[in-house]
C-alpha cells in the first residue's frame, strides 16, 4: 500500500499493486487496473517512488530476472 493525498489534504492509501498508470495532467492522476482514477497532490516522481519502495518492501523486485539482471543465479 501506498499513501497518496487528495486535492483537499486529506491522506489515503491505495494498493500499489493495482495501478496501471501515473500520469501528469498537469495534476497527478492515478489509474488503477479496475479503470478507478484518483486526482492526487503528490508529484509523479514520488508516486513512482513509493511504488517501487513497496514493491522492494514485499520482495517484488528481488528477483534478478525481474529487475533485468540477466546473469544473476
């Protein structure tokens, strides 16, 4: 999960897992994978850096493979 913050301040977390997309209109707009958007405060970099700070979190990212470190055993 991800914290995010709406247009009026107040907080909210959102399952990183199920977002598509993070786009800059030239607010940020998160579309998630069930077609659901959300308009938040936070800027596109850090968005995507929380995301892959939960995916490192539940070991997402610790395959070599995934990560394109192709000559990890």
């Amino acid at each position: 999960m991800i914290k995010v913050t709406r247009l009026n301040g107040t907080n909210f977390t959102l399952n990183a897992l199920y977002i598509e997309k993070v786009e800059s209109f030239p607010d940020t707009t998160i579309t998630l994978t069930t077609g659901s958007k959300y308009v938040v405060l936070d800027p596109v970099e850090t968005i995507n850096q929380r995301i892959i700070d939960f995916y490192q979190s539940v070991q997402l990212l610790s395959n070599p493979h995934i990560r394109g470190e192709e000559n990890e055993e």
